[in-house]
C-alpha cells in the first residue's frame, strides 16, 4: 500500500471519529434528546450529510490513489 493511500485511509477513519465525537458532544450539549421528534431527526439527517460528505470526499481521494499506482 502506498504512503498517500494509507494517509488518506487514517484521515477518513480518524475524520469518521472527530466528526462523530463533536457530534456527539452537539447532541448532548444542546440536550437534542429533549428536544421535539422533528428537531431530533433534522440533526440526524444534518449529521448523516456530513458524514456522508465526508466519507465520499475521501474515498474518491483514495481511489485516484489507488487508480495512479495500479499499472495500465
């Protein structure tokens, strides 16, 4: 494995994590629990955008990688 794509693999689990973690400490400091049912699922959904862009954003970084040291 090369050393870009084994960067670009630790940032999208280490991202995964830090994203989740802030979210997470958001969820709690905000007391989003307490909150009304619609509330509650806007910031799922606001959450799972986020990660979903992220999540792509990176795996189309790992498979250009992937694509530039596989031979032709």
């Amino acid at each position: 494995m090369s050393r870009a794509l084994k960067r670009y693999l630790l940032t999208l689990v280490g991202g995964v994590v830090v994203l989740d973690a802030m979210v997470i400490g958001i969820y709690y400091q905000f007391h989003v629990a307490e909150r009304p049912i619609k509330t509650q699922q806007t910031f799922v959904g606001v959450w799972i955008a986020a990660t979903l862009i992220f999540v792509t954003t990176m795996m189309r970084r790992i498979r250009r990688a992937r694509r530039r040291r596989l031979p032709s």
